[in-house]
C-alpha cells in the first residue's frame, strides 16, 4: 500500500490520507529517525556543533509532519478511529522521545560541545540551540541511573495516555449533552441569530423548536441572554460538570494520577515539584516568582472585584428581586448592567463584525503594521471543506500558507488555537517557509444571516491571528528554535498585543462595516466599547487568577496526599471566590489547558504577557498605532526572532526597557482601584 504520508510533500496531503495510512507512517518514520540518530552517534568524527548539534536538530523531520497532520487532525477533525489511533501511537512516540533524550551515546557528544562552548565561535542563535539540546537532555532524564530511565519511561508513556484520555472525555461530554427547548418561553430574551441557529441545529438533528449544546457559540449567547434561569442554571451545571459524573467520562482519577505522575517524574529529575521543573525554563523561572506575580495582582484586583460583585448583585435585586447571585447569573446581570451603564448591546454590534469582513480587518492590520498582504487560494489540500486557505507574502515575497478554520463541528475541540502544519527553518542555504492554522469556534452563518461575530470573538479572532504571525513571519535557522518555539510565558505576548488594535478607532475603521447596508460602525459605538473595555474588569482579573493560581495548586507541591478532586480545588479557589460554590460542579476534571494541553505550572503565563502586551501597545500608541517605526521594531525583534535569544533580551531590544506592571494595571483600570 502506497502512503501519502511517507512520500514526499509540501503541503499536508490530506485528501490522500486514510486514517489506516497513520499508524504505519508513524513506524517507518520513527525507524527513519533512529537511523539519523545512529548515524549521529557512530559519527567517527570528533563531537562537532555541525555534526552533532545540527544534525539532530534537523532530524525526524518526516516524523514531525506526520506528528503534526496526525495531532491537528484529534483536535480539529477527530473521530472515534482517530482517538484509538491516538492511544495506540502516543506511548510508542513518547518512548521513541526518550529513546533519543536517554541515549548515552548522543548525549555524549552534545556534552563533549557544550563543555568546549566557550572556544566555539557560535552565533547567538547557536549558542542558544546548544544550551536548550544540552538543558533538555539533563532536565530530561540523561544524567539518571538506569532504573530511574525505565521509570521514568514508564511515566512518560502512561501519561502520554492519560492526557489523551482526559481530552476525549472533555469533548465527548460536551458532544453528549443537548438541550431540547420546545416552548418560545425558553427562548425568551435569545437575540434571533441565536434562536435561528438553535432552531436549525434541532432541526438537523430531526426535532422541533431549538436546540442549546456545550458549543461556546451556543452556551454563550444562552448563558448571556436567556431570561428563563432554571434553564440557565441547567446549562451552567452542565457546563461546570463536564468529567465530573462518576461515570465512564469522569476525570476525577485521570486528574490525580497525572498530577501525581508529573510530581514522581519531577522528583526522579532532581526538582521539589513539577512547577519547579517547568518553570526553570521560563521567564519566572521559579514557582514562588510566579505566587508572587499573581498574589499581587490579586491584591489589586480583589476591591475593585468585591465592589464589582456587590454592584451586581444590587442590580439582579434591584431589576428581578434576586437574593443571592449565583453563576449562571453573571454573565445574563453582567451583560443587562452592562446596557444599561454604556448603552451597548453585544448584539447591536454584531451586525458590523461580520466574519469575512473581520478577516479581511485583520489582514489589512497586518498589512499596515507589517507589509503583509494575503491571497485566498483554492488549489491547498484541506482536511475539511469550510477551512479557509490563503498564500501570505512579505512585500511580494512568499512567506507563509496559512489555513483558517473558524466554526464548531462534532468532532473539534471547543475552543480556539494556533497550529502549525509545517515549521520555518533554512537548510542548505534555502529558507524553507512555514503553514501555519488558526482554528476557532465561531457562530456559523444560518439561512438568513452570515457569521456575525460578538466583540469577544473578534479579539479572540485578532488573539490567534497574533499567534499566527509569530508563526508566518519566523526567520530562523534551527526549526525548533522557529516561530512560537518560545517560553511559554513568553508566546501569548504577540498574541495578546494584536487585540488591542480592536479597541482602537484607526483599525475599526478598515473592517467594522454593518453587513446589510456597508455603514461604519459608529463612532460613539466605538468609544462605548472603549469605554466599556473595563467593565468589571477587578472580576475577571480575579477570575483569570483563580485558573492560575489553581493551576499552580495542582502542580507547585506534593500532590500526594489528595483524595478529593473538588474538596481541593476548593481550598486552591479560597481568596479568589465571589460566587457561592455548587457542589455538582468541577473545574479542574475539563480543565484541558493544563491537563490535555502544554499549560501545566503555566497558565499564569496569560497574566504575565498581559503586563509585556500592555507595556508593548503603550510603546504604539505614543508613536501612533500604526507607527512603521515600532512595528518594524516588533517584528525584528519579536515576531522573527522566534526562541533564538532570551525574551526578556528580545523584549528589551524592542521596547528599550523591562516591562512595567503599571502598564497593565492602567489599561484595566486598576490603579485608581489601588489608591
């Protein structure tokens, strides 16, 4: 049999691919990659940074395509045979990973170069790989006596395992659970897109009246809009309880043993906790850094969010006579005061955000800031029919294939993300360009409307698409130093700085244009949402802290001793609490960023490049929010630069100085709450 997977391509070749191809590519390219590996190791030549260094670093490449078509896919375009897949091949590449990173052979070598580092006349992009390749084969097991290596083999397969499973019980409960309204009662207050897309999503499932999912472009608009709050608060519960049943999909156990695994294969690596462990390689670089950064943020939050939280709750009693508020109140009060206090309705704005319009937006943002421009192409393989495919260029010059994937489907995860399908890097003189993808949930367009986007979607829109240039407009010479192959606190700056050109009346201008009769949003709308922009800012501040500081609970001591899954993240919720607890509900059993994804000991990291994006936009805004100057600066010393350097080095060369917290706490107007 013929597989498209181990012949060789460009482009993803995914109208080829045949889920039975994957597993068989997989091996022949995991044997592949051990050959490169012996050929390394038996290398007669002395240890050398070429022979050595590099040749590892561009090894396995077939392998890395594979592995990315095939883990883009799970998440993206999944299906029952693909989990399975999914399970079978994870522990095979997480043994094959420490095949290389325990081979005493190749370590050898990479030690025998980095001890002679200083006499090597390396560029700074090469003193940098030889650090990270040293640093990743001690902080991985190279330097351990050979019963800790199989041990720590054993973790590293089981957990492999265990993160998959934890994803495919996330998303199986949301796909499970529907609600099925049949009374325009329960309908109440939805706005018509809303009750136009629930009616077509039960009638495609052969039912009457509408039906509400997990889907965020479902739950949402519900939870935000619904009058009937039994029903919200059925939502809310379903949504809060995903892995949390007892039954079949419960997380409970898969939270604990992960947990106590990355605690036994930190302890096997020299580290009190995995957050130390993690963090070492990271710009706050150790656990009471990171306790510290986010207790202080707490502690200017917290007023403004006790006083944000009592002005509610004044309001749900003062509008329809609510004792106590509860979370599936916050989001339906929030948005009513909200109204009331700026007169702007999420769904007075829609009209202008129509989703096309939003992405030729951000293209002209790029172009502006960047000399980007981008043409839609249809000649691109596409795993399914509604993906988006453009070729990107740099002042006419081919720089990036891009693929966007913007609405839910049964078998994608919720959620939005940056990918990667191929990386950037040069070989042999030639600077192979990268394919990059963003994939989001939004509102799908129904029979009479298009896809018209909420504010939230069109920041979380801007959000990737800043993940997405630091992708396409890496220029490096080493893949895995390329692109967003940075810290982790580090990567969701380019991101998070690219949302605040939505706030911003200049860029509005080039795409905020209503759907039907092509009018400019209006002015005073824009400076409603400007105005708006730190509504109830203390609460989510408080909230967003919670998920790190929980995150740091699970992964910052011995985890050990825990036997209640939910007992414990209460006590990790303590100082951040508002809302009263539910009993039924859980967290941490779908809290896939640390428990499926990379974010373990890092979701802190969204706070942290909040401050580094604050301080960057101030840097804009001084010299004009399409400053050529300062984009110039961003790009050079940002965007391109990938993981090559230190980014506190990379970020001073940008802004001329350490980013200052105070930037941060004057955008969410937290200062004067302070004083």
């Amino acid at each position: 049999m013929s597989n498209p997977l181990l012949e060789p391509f460009n482009q993803a070749p995914f109208s080829k691919i045949k889920n039975e191809h994957f597993k068989p590519a997989f091996l022949q390219a995991i044997e592949d990659t051990k050959k490169e590996i012996d050929d390394i190791v038996n290398n007669p030549e002395p240890p050398t940074f070429e022979n050595t260094l590099e040749a590892l670093d561009f090894s396995g490449q077939q392998l890395d395509r594979i592995s990315s078509i095939f883990f883009n896919l799970n998440s993206a375009e999944t299906n029952e045979e693909i989990q399975k897949i999914a399970q079978e091949v994870s522990p095979i590449l997480s043994e094959f990973s420490n095949d290389i990173t325990l081979n005493e052979g190749l370590f050898a070598r990479i030690k025998a170069v980095y001890e002679q580092r200083d006499s090597l006349d390396l560029t700074t992009e090469q003193q940098t790989l030889l650090e990270k390749k040293y640093k990743n084969f001690s902080r991985n097991g190279a330097n351990l006596k050979e019963e800790n290596k199989k041990r720590l083999r054993e973790i590293d397969a089981e957990l492999s395992k265990l993160k998959l499973t934890f994803g495919e019980n996330v998303l199986a409960e949301t796909n499970k659970y529907e609600m099925h309204l049949t009374d325009e009662k329960d309908v109440e207050g939805l706005p018509e897109g809303t009750k136009e897309a629930a009616a077509q999503l039960a009638e495609s499932k052969g039912k009457e009246g509408w039906m509400i999912t997990l889907d965020y472009p479902s739950y949402i608009p519900f939870m935000k809009y619904a009058k009937n709050r039994e029903l919200r608060k059925e939502l809310s519960m379903a949504f809060g309880s995903k892995g949390f049943h007892g039954d079949e999909l419960d997380n409970q156990e898969n939270v604990k043993r992960i947990v106590n695994l990355r605690h036994e294969r930190a302890n096997l690596l020299g580290y009190k906790t995995h957050a130390d462990f993690v963090l070492e390689e990271r710009m706050a670089e150790t656990p009471e850094k990171v306790l510290d950064f986010l207790n202080e943020l707490l502690e200017k939050a917290k007023p403004a969010a006790e006083r944000e939280f009592t002005e509610l709750e004044a309001y749900a009693k003062e509008l329809d006579n609510i004792d106590r508020l509860e979370k599936w109140d916050s989001a339906y009060y929030s948005e009513k005061l909200k109204q009331k206090l700026f007169n702007l309705d999420d769904e007075k704005l829609k009209p202008y955000f129509k989703l096309e319009n939003v992405i030729n937006g951000v293209f002209k943002v790029a172009e502006k800031l960047f000399g980007l421009t981008f043409k839609e192409v249809d000649n691109v393989d596409k795993y399914h029919p509604e993906v988006k495919t453009f070729e990107v260029y740099d002042n006419d010059e081919f720089i990036s294939l891009f693929y966007a994937d913007f609405h839910p489907r049964a078998g994608k995860r919720g959620g939005a993300w940056m990918t990667s399908y191929k990386p950037q890097y040069i070989l042999n003189g030639e600077n192979s360009r990268p394919h990059i993808s963003n994939v989001c949930n939004f509102t799908k367009p129904t029979s009479s409307k298009p896809s018209l986007l909420t504010f939230n979607e069109v920041t979380t829109l801007f959000h990737e698409f800043g993940h997405g240039l630091h992708g396409m407009l890496a220029n490096t010479t080493y893949p895995s130093l390329s692109g967003t192959s940075v810290y982790w606190d580090f990567v969701e700056l380019p991101s998070q700085v690219m949302e605040n050109w939505c706030y911003e009346k200049e860029a509005l201008e080039l795409f905020a244009h209503h759907y039907e009769t092509g009018e400019l949003i209006p002015m005073e709308l824009v400076e409603k949402i400007k105005e708006s922009a730190t509504f109830q800012e203390g609460m989510a501040t408080v909230r967003q802290l919670s998920f790190g500081l929980l995150d740091m609970s699970w992964h910052g001591k011995d985890p050990s001793g825990i036997k209640d899954v939910k007992a414990y993240e209460e006590e990790a919720f303590e100082s951040t609490n508002l809302f009263p607890d539910t009993a039924e509900t859980c967290m941490s059993t779908s809290f896939s960023h640390i428990f499926q994804g990379g974010y373990s000991s890092g979701y802190y990291s969204y706070k942290w490049a909040e401050v580094l994006d604050a301080d960057a936009f101030a840097h804009f805004k001084e010299n004009g929010i399409f400053s050529k100057m300062v984009a110039d600066k961003f790009k050079e010393n940002v965007l391109s630069k990938g993981g090559t350097e230190n980014p506190m080095d990379l970020y001073i060369k940008f802004r001329g100085a350490e980013p200052n917290v105070n930037a941060l706490l004057e955008r969410a107007g937290l200062l004067e709450a302070d004083q």
